[in-house]
C-alpha cells in the first residue's frame, strides 16, 4: 500500500536529511576555519607591518647614529689638524691624518676625486656653511689696534657665487657688525665687505672692509659645532690685532 511504501521510505529520508544536515554542518565548519584563517592572517600582516615599521625606525636611528658617528670624527681630526698641523705644505689639502696623502687644495669639491679615499669630495668637505643668510656671533677681545679691549662682534653673509676656475672656493659678501658701549649707549658699525670660503681648509676669510680706515681683515677657521675661530688682523703689516670664538645663529 502506498502508506506501507512511504513507512519504507522514512528512513531514506532521515538518511539524506542527515548527510544534508553533515554536509551543512562541514561546509559552516570550513566557512569558519576558511574565516579563522583570514583573520589570522590579517592579523600577522597587521604585526609584519608594524615590524616594518619598528625596523625601518631603528635602521634610520642606526644610519643617523653613524652619520654623527661620522661627523663628530671629522670635526674632530680637523680640530687636531688645525691644532697640530700635518705633512702637507700650503696650499695643499690632507686627505685625512691616517691617510698620509696630500693634494693641492685646487682639487678639492671639483667632482674628480683626488684622494685614494675619496675625501675630497666628501660631502661633508664640500658642504655649503656660507649661504646667503648665515651669520655668526660673539665677543671679540682686542690687543691692539683699538681703544677697546672687548667688543661684540658678527659677521652676517649677503651674498655668494662661485668661479669655475676656483671649485675651491665660494666667493661671498658680507657685513661686519662691531657693537660696543660708550658714554652709557651702545654704538653700533656695519662695514660691507667682501672674501671667500676655501673648502680645503675650511677658512673664510674677509677683506678690510673699504669703509673702514683701520684696515681690518678677518680670518675665520671652521673650530666645529657651529664655532668659527677668527683672527682680526691689519693688512699693513699683517699684525694680530685681536681674536673672535663666533657661534653660529643660522
């Protein structure tokens, strides 16, 4: 009979609604696992970019650690030099106190490198420290040459071009600033004048300012950590007349 039939088939039907209900079940599970996964992903590329990151910090906190490294080492071995000299005559540039190499100062920042180490044209050799608007400050202590025994004194740079005969040098303007007391006020001087920077042993050095009738000129040397060492010297006769530590301002 037909209900015998369909009493036949009802476990048929509970075997296909099960393997129904199992394949459901498998398919929610490998959504779940497929969606575990991604999320687990997601989550380890979210710590490999922060990783990136923490790396990336520390590989430039490294870089910039060396480049100071590097930097301190310079000024310091120009201090010496210019302290202790070295074997190189004038008008020549020493390729570093280890490296026992002299060449002529013409030849340094020409974009050729001369020395066997490259020194010459390192960036830090050739680096600009005279651009338009760089100035420096201090006091200024006189032996000779003025009624004063101190006085303030900056040297303000207006303007620069460079040669191509002389890669060497920057040739500048400048004004110098002499401030001083007198009778309760302060008196201020402002003599335009003119020079150059030599690369090659870091040296500015200005001409008697034409406004000036004392004949005055300076001769800074680069003393590091933004302090220039300058000597005011009569161009007479060439006689020390006094002595500057400048700071640089900017």
């Amino acid at each position: 009979s037909t209900r015998s039939r369909a009493d036949e088939n009802k476990p048929m039907r509970g075997l296909y609604l099960l393997a129904l209900l199992s394949v459901v079940a498998a398919s929610e599970n490998t959504w779940s696992r497929q969606r575990y996964a991604m999320a687990r992903l997601a989550a380890e590329e979210a710590k490999l970019k922060q990783l990136e990151k923490r790396l990336d910090k520390i590989k430039h906190t490294i870089e910039d650690e060396h480049d100071d490294y590097t930097h301190h080492v310079d000024q310091l071995e120009h201090r010496l030099e210019h302290i202790e000299g070295n074997d190189c005559h004038d008008h020549q540039f020493s390729c570093g106190r280890k490296s026992g190499q002299c060449i002529a100062d013409l030849l340094v920042c020409d974009d050729v490198p001369d020395c066997d180490n490259g020194h010459d044209e390192h960036e830090k050799v050739c680096e600009d420290v005279v651009p338009i608007g760089r100035s420096w400050s201090g006091r200024a202590v006189w032996k000779g040459c003025s009624m004063r025994h101190t006085t303030k004194l900056a040297i303000l740079i207006t303007g620069h071009h460079d040669d191509e005969d002389f890669h060497e040098r920057h040739f500048v303007d400048a004004v110098v600033i002499e401030k001083y007391s007198e009778d309760g006020e302060e008196v201020t001087h402002s003599y335009p004048t003119q020079g150059f920077y030599n690369f090659a042993n870091r040296h500015l050095q200005l001409d008697p300012p034409e406004s000036s009738e004392r004949g005055l000129a300076l001769d800074c040397w680069d003393a590091g950590d933004a302090l220039a060492d300058c000597a005011i010297v009569r161009s007479s006769d060439g006689f020390k007349c006094g002595h500057a530590l400048l700071t640089r301002s900017i």
